[in-house]
C-alpha cells in the first residue's frame, strides 16, 4: 500500500496467496469494510436485537427521570421547610441539572 497500491487491490493479491480460506476471508472482511456479509446467525441476531433494547429504554428512563425529579424536588422543599427564594432558586438549578444529565445519558 504504500508504494501506491489501493487497498482493495493489496488485500485481494495477499489474500489469493494465503492457504487457509478462512484466514483469507478473514483477511478481505478486515480490510474491506465496504463488503458487508449478513450471515443471519442467532449470533447477529442478538446484536441486533440487544442494539435495538438500548434505543428503546433510552426514552422511558428520560421521561422517569423528567417526571420524578420535579416531584421528589418539591418533596424535599416541603419536608425541609425550604421557604428562602434563594434555596428555591438553587433546587430548580439542581432540577435542571439531573435532567441535563438524565438527557445526555439518554442520548
């Protein structure tokens, strides 16, 4: 490759000189990440599957985090006898903290 050899072409001549046709198939799916093979396996499958898991709880576990924190906030103030607009002030700033986090864990 370096002296001026695509990388499709290097691969392809390295790869036709190698005994094993595993380790040569191996060679061009390394070397080539344009070629996609799907085998359809149960073990592709499961990435597929557990990829698509991830994008679906993102959501719920933000709008837990949107729903609650106001209210456990509020529970707080109330127990805590927090009446200072200065402390109210630093709870809603607190507030959109964890949601700021809750949203970047999310996304």
């Amino acid at each position: 490759m370096y002296l001026g050899a695509g990388a499709d072409e290097a691969i392809s001549r390295a790869s036709s000189r190698l005994a094993s046709y595993s380790a040569s198939t191996a060679l061009q799916r390394a070397g080539l990440p344009s070629v996609s093979v799907n085998e359809g396996g149960e073990e592709s499958l499961g990435l597929e599957t557990s990829g698509q898991m991830a994008a679906e709880t993102k959501l719920p576990i933000f709008m837990t985090a949107a729903f609650f924190t106001p209210i456990m906030l509020l529970l707080y103030a109330v127990f805590s006898h927090v009446t200072a607009p200065e402390r109210m002030v630093e709870l809603v700033a607190l507030e959109v903290i964890i949601l700021d986090i809750a949203f970047y864990v999310c996304s």
